[in-house]
C-alpha cells in the first residue's frame, strides 16, 4: 500500500485490532499522512503506539470523539478476533458489526466524497475453505437451525449487502 495521499486524514475504527495495528504502523511510517485513531480502550491503543514509536505522532481516542471531525477515508477495523470471544458474542456479533458501520455509514451522508474501508476477516464465506476464495465463492450456511457459529457470517454478509446497496457512496 503506497501513500494515500499527502495531508490525508485517516480515521482508523478499532484501532486495538491485530488488521488496524499493521495499518498504523505502516501508514504511521508516512509523514504527510494525519491518522485519527478510534478505540474502545483508547488507552491500548496508546499503549502500542508507544510501543512502535508513534506515539509522538498520534493519540487514540474514544468512539465518542469520532463524529467532531472530518475525514479523507475511514477505515473500519472493528470486530472480534478471538475465537473464544466470538463463539460466546452470540447476537452481540449483529449489534457490534451494526453499530459501528452505521458510525461511519452515517458520515458519508454527510460528507459523500470520503471513502469509506471496511476490513473483515472473509468469514462471509462461512467455514468452508476447502480451495481459496474467489469470484465464484459462494456463502454457505444452514437456515434451519441457524448455528450459532454463522452469526458471525452471516452480519458480515449484512454488512456487505448494505454497502453495495449504496452506491452513490465510495
């Protein structure tokens, strides 16, 4: 990933997770690149920016804090990583993934010429990686019972539908 351009303002959501701490540190390595860290323990954050010398560059805030300025990109990296955490997240899982892609969702109604990232782990596609996924990929999940297993695929496949839904959004 080469620069996103010089004076950009990159909001970066869950800023705690494995994805957005590989995005910090390479981005963080361009001078002319404004990040804006968004955490639910900003304090963790702040911890591993101390950690990889940005420290001096960048401090991470609360979610609260995200709405009082604008942005050149957004990038949403918030989500459960740990296994352990997600099998127990139940319907949680829907909430999380909605709330915070409403939070950024709800920006670009407001300012339509950010572009808006979503990372997400490929669960979409359910358990089945057989073969790596590509264009033909189809999502596969039980409907009757629903496992509690695809919940997380399945908000992750909400998600998804409801930014392609909007297409006047970048």
């Amino acid at each position: 990933m080469g620069s996103m351009g010089k004076g950009e303002r990159i909001a970066i959501l869950g800023a705690t997770s494995h994805i957005a701490k590989g995005l910090i540190y390479h981005l963080g390595q361009d001078h002319d690149c404004d990040l804006c860290l968004f955490a639910r323990s900003p304090e963790r954050a702040n911890e591993f920016l101390n950690t990889v010398g940005l420290d001096h560059r960048f401090k991470a805030k609360p979610f609260e804090e995200f709405e009082k300025e604008p942005y050149n990109t957004i990038i949403n990296c918030v989500g459960i990583a740990d296994p352990g955490k997600l099998s127990n997240a139940g319907s949680s899982i829907f909430k999380i993934t909605e709330t915070f892609d409403t939070l950024a969702l709800d920006r670009l109604k407001h300012s339509p010429e950010t572009l808006y990232i979503n990372f997400s782990s490929g669960a979409v596609y359910g358990t089945d990686f057989a073969s790596p996924v590509d264009d033909r990929s189809q999502a596969t999940f039980d409907i009757n019972p629903i496992d509690s297993a695809a919940y997380y695929s399945i908000a992750k496949l909400h998600s998804e539908a409801r930014h392609r839904a909007m297409q006047d959004f970048r």
